[in-house]
C-alpha cells in the first residue's frame, strides 16, 4: 500500500493475471508473475502526490484463457465489497480475454458512479521495452481523475495503447500490436497524448441511480458463426442442445443467412422451446440491419433478435446476465434491442 494522506483519491488495483504483471525469469527464461504487493517496486512511478493506492490479486493468478464466469463474479464481487471505500478501481488482466471480461462487467455492475478501467499489456512488466507500464499509470490516472468533485468516468471502460474505450464496445484486434485492444463501434472515450483529452460526448452515466451487482449469469449459451457450405447438422448439433438457454448468431454482412428452409426450421424449433437468439455481423465494423436484405428478413421470422451493432462479446456476455436475471419473452428481446450500458447505438432502426 501506498498512503499518502486522508483526501487523497482512492485507487483499489486488482491484478487477475497475464503479461502485465510478470517478469521473465532469469534462470528459466519463462514468465512468472510478481508479488503484486510489491507492485510499487516494480512501478515506483506509482507513488504521486494526492492519490493512495491499494492492491488485492487473485490467488494464484491467471492467464485470461482461463477466465469465465466465476472469475467475473469474484473480481464484481471485490469491487461491490470496496465501491464505497475507494474511488476508483483498476484490474489488471490478460489482453486474449480482456473483452469479454470487460463487457461481463459492464452488464453486472448497475449504477456505477466510479470508474472501472481494465488495462493489460502486450509486453511484461519486467521488460525494458514493456507497455505495461505506460497502460498502468495511465488507467490509474484516469481512475483517479475527477471534474467538480465527480469521477470524470463513471463506466467500465478498457485503457490500451494510448487509448480508452468503453469496455462492452472492446475486442482483441492484434496478437503482435501494442494497440491490440479495439473500439470498432465506438470512438475512444479519451485518448493519452501530452495530456488525456477526454471525449464528453462519448461519456455513459447509468441512468439508474442505485448501485446494485448482477452476478447470476446462465453459462448455457453458444455462439455460432456461420460460412458458406457450414453442414446443417452442425447447426442443429447446437440449435438442439437441450440445455440451450441462449444463442448468438454471427452472420454475414448486415446481419444476412443463407435462405435455407433446414435452417429456417432449426432456428424456429430453438426459438419455440425459448431460446434467446441474437444476430451479430462477423465483420469487424458495422452493423446489423434486419430491414435491409430479404436473407436478414428470415432470421427475424424465426424470432432472431437483431443485436444492432453489438459486438460478440458483449451479445453473448449480455445474454448471460439478462438471463440470469431472469428475463424471458418481451422483457428479454427489449432488454437485447435496447441499450442497457451504451453497448449499442443504433437501436432506433432496428426497434422501428
Ligand atoms: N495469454 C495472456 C493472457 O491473456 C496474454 C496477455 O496477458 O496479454 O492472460
């Protein structure tokens, strides 16, 4: 811990795992991760007048090919434990599944008024030429940051590479790039040069007031993208899996399907036993536009819900929690068409 004073801003470090927090081993040569107590040695940048900051980590941690559900409810679970006593929160974590874990939050965490910012690195720590470093210090100043006595973000959001994006709106675009992490929807929330210049516009403020953790999420749901000559069977393998509680579609272009009646069928029979069903494009930028060909017209005849311009990630993470919850019929398809924390924006069309 670093303390520096009773009006200090109050920053909670949570490190899950992956690159950022290792350092290579000098016998070995393999990575291993650093006692993050001991963070502040490894980054005495750290230590500014007017902040204190705390660290907590997962035992042991983990690279985020390991993480899932239970990992998201834990790491929502610190931050629920801690929201009144810090003001701001900031998690380390491996990039591969950054994402998803920055979206799962996204939906579990209501009413924020605090900022959650994830951060991660292409680089470890230890090295010379380590993004890391610049990843921490900047989220932690974001973190920090207030305007009026108020958090400057007070939403999940994800610092890479100079950048901060909403979280539900991220996706790992790059194993090799040091801006690996990508908003393709969404301009950045703020961008670090010689100063972080915020983008207002850009900002979400939960319109509930009150702070509240979601953390029943239903894990049976799939997500099946599709390509040309994909075997029906393939499709029903899935579409009949008796467990089946949600599924998301990535389809082709604005949100098209081949215009097969096997297919047809198969998505019918799911949507008629109560499966959700959400329609994201595969593309890597865009938008699902239902209206537009007669080959999108046949998912939403089987009752597919557009997912707007939703990525992957978010679709699947926000099916999870809104089934979790409960929701089923009417309540469930408003709740997948509408925005619930600024992961969509194009939802006016596709309502209409
Ligand atoms: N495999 C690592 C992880 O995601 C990669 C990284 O940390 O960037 O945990």
């Amino acid at each position: 811990m670093i303390d520096m004073g009773e009006n200090d801003s109050r920053i909670l470090l949570i490190y899950t795992g992956g690159t950022i927090g290792s350092v290579k081993d000098n016998d070995s040569g393999a990575l291993v991760p650093i006692d993050f107590s001991e963070i502040h040695r490894h980054v005495p940048e750290l230590e500014q007048p007017g902040r204190s900051i705390e660290s907590a980590s997962f035992e042991p941690p983990i690279d985020s090919s390991n993480m899932g559900p239970e990992h998201w409810k834990l790491l929502a679970q610190i931050i629920r434990d801690h929201y009144v006593d810090f003001d701001g929160f900031v998690v380390l974590h491996g990039t591969d599944t950054l994402a998803y874990t920055a979206s799962a939050l996204s939906f579990m965490l209501e009413g924020l008024r605090k900022p959650i910012i994830l951060t991660g690195s292409q680089l470890p720590i230890g090295l010379p030429r380590t993004d890391g470093r610049e990843n921490l210090l900047a989220s932690v100043e974001i973190a920090a940051a207030m305007r009026l006595g108020k958090p400057i973000i007070q939403e999940v959001a994800v610092y890479f590479g100079s950048s901060l994006f909403r979280g539900n709106r991220t996706h790992k675009a790059s194993a090799e790039s040091m801006q690996a992490i990508i908003s393709p929807n969404l301009p950045a929330l703020a961008e670090a040069g010689v100063d972080i210049i915020y983008n207002d516009a850009q900002m979400f403020q939960d319109p509930v007031e009150t702070f509240a953790l979601w953390d029943t999420l239903e894990s049976n749901v799939a997500w099946l993208p599709l390509f040309p000559g994909q075997p029906i069977d393939v499709i029903r393998r899935v579409t009949e899996w008796p467990e089946l509680k949600g599924l998301v579609l990535s389809t082709f272009g604005s949100g098209n399907a081949p215009s097969n009646p096997e297919f047809k069928a198969a998505l019918s029979e799911a949507h008629d036993r109560g499966v959700v069903m959400v329609n994201v494009s595969q593309c890597g930028h865009g938008a699902v536009h239902p209206e537009r060909y007669a080959t999108a017209h046949l998912l939403r005849d089987c009752g597919v819900i557009p997912g707007g311009d939703m990525t992957t990630e978010a679709a699947l993470t926000k099916l999870m929690v809104s089934l979790g919850k409960g929701w089923k019929g009417e309540d469930m398809r408003s709740a997948m068409l509408h925005n619930l924390r600024g992961e969509l924006t194009r939802y006016s069309s596709l309502v209409s």
